[in-house]
C-alpha cells in the first residue's frame, strides 16, 4: 500500500493525484489521505503542491469529463470531509477506466469512492445555492459593500465570480468568518482572495443610510408576512437556523 499525505487543497491533491499516474500505481495500491494517522505496512510519500502538475491534471479533468464533471469534483474538494481527496482520486480514476463523460462521472454510486464524491459535491452544491440567496450586504462608511458568511465548505471561490458577475462595478468584501478568508473584489476588475490580518482587524462601520435601509428590509419582511400562516418548522427546513446569524431579518 502507498499512502499519498496531502494537504488540505485543491492544488496539492490535484498534485497527488498526478503523482501517483506519474508513479504507475494502481488504484487497489494507493490511498490519498488529509490526516496523519499511521497505516500499516503503508509506504508514506508526502506530497508537495506543484502548480505544473496540478494545471496539468485539471487540463486532463477538464477534456475527458468536461466543464461540468471538472466543477463537480471541485465542489467535492470544498468539503472540510477528510475522505475528499481518497473519493476525488478514485472518481478520476473510476471516470477514467469508464470513459465517461461529465453528466455520468458519477454513475457508478455502487463505487463507494464515486459515491462519497458525488454526496460531497451535493452537498457543497446545496449550500452554494443557499448563499447565493441568502448572503446579505452592507454598504460601509467607505463605500464597499461587506458580507459575512459562515459556510460548512470552502465555497468562497464559487460565490465570489457569481457576486462578481451580478455586481462588476461595485467596490465588494465577502468574508468566510469560518476560515478567515477574505474574497475582495475592486469595481471593474479581477476579484481575488486573501487572509490579511489588516482587513480581519478591521472595523466596518455602516454607513449614514445603510441603518435606514435594513430597518426599511426588516419591515417589508413583516409586513409581507402572515401570521395565521406561519409555519417554523417548515421555514427551518427552507432557511436553516445557521444561516441567520448572518442575515440582515434575522438580526
């Protein structure tokens, strides 16, 4: 058994993954794994991010199992579950065998890899859309608009192009609160992340209107409210309890 110990992102297990082809092992012979617990009779081969290898990998993801398949595998990877890079490096290695396409890479649930893949990647996606709707804005006294997140995945560079795309001219923060991670977008160009402590430090101070208008939201959400209607139990299942800290109605 070779044991392949990755670190906990995309690049390093995209970069195990290509080690182990670039080694010729089988899949029954090898295991990606994020934690550092001792495995028997395993050979130990730490692995070290390489960005040539990984663009090569994701070039190779991309032309066998396309836009959609390639996505998939990364929202899989956004998940803070350990067993993410040993049920990636088997999705591959199953898609590859099968020759599928992105729509069926994970038609073989029977594959417990493939299987734990396609639930991570569910999930991960699950929560995107849910933050998608659910993330709330303020405008700061500086005139950039700020938002607290806390997401189960790492899903700070899937939201970032989707804040980017609806708000291109806008001076824009998006804060992970889990993983203190900045994704920072200036009006009119690239967007990108980054763990600053200047900006973690940093006060936001509303500005003069913004009060105005969250009581303003606060009220529309009462007023279009019924009461003899109301179901708690219903909207925890359409608005889990975790996302409101955050929100803005909720506060």
């Amino acid at each position: 058994m070779y044991l392949y110990r990755c670190q906990d992102s995309l690049e390093n297990i995209f970069t195990a993954v290509y080690r182990v082809y670039e080694d010729r092992r089988s899949r029954e012979e090898v295991m990606l794994s994020l934690d550092d617990e001792p495995v028997l009779f395993a050979r130990e081969i730490l692995v070290q991010t390489d960005e040539n290898r990984c663009r090569k990998v994701i070039r190779t993801l991309r032309s066998r199992f396309g836009g959609e398949g390639y996505y998939d595998l990364c929202l899989a990877l956004a998940s803070p579950d350990p067993a993410k890079a040993q049920a990636v490096y088997g999705t591959v290695a199953s898609g590859l065998k099968r020759g599928c396409t992105g729509r069926h890479l994970f038609d073989d649930l029977a594959d417990g890899d493939v299987n734990t893949a396609f639930r991570l990647a569910r999930n991960a996606h699950r929560e995107n859309c849910h933050l998608r709707g659910f993330t709330r804005f303020e405008e700061s006294d500086q005139g950039v608009m700020y938002a607290r997140i806390g997401p189960k995945n790492n899903l700070l560079p899937f939201l970032m192009p989707h804040f980017a795309d609806r708000f291109p001219g806008e001076d824009f923060i998006l804060y992970d609160d889990v993983r203190k991670l900045f994704g920072v977008h200036p009006a009119n160009l690239p967007w990108y992340l980054v763990w600053e402590e200047n900006l973690l430090s940093q006060q936001f101070k509303r500005s003069a209107s913004e009060f105005d208008y969250q009581m303003l939201f606060k009220e529309f959400c009462k007023s279009i409210s019924i009461e003899a209607r109301q179901n708690a139990e219903l909207q925890r299942g359409m608005l889990p309890l975790r996302f409101r800290e955050y929100m803005t109605e909720f506060q």
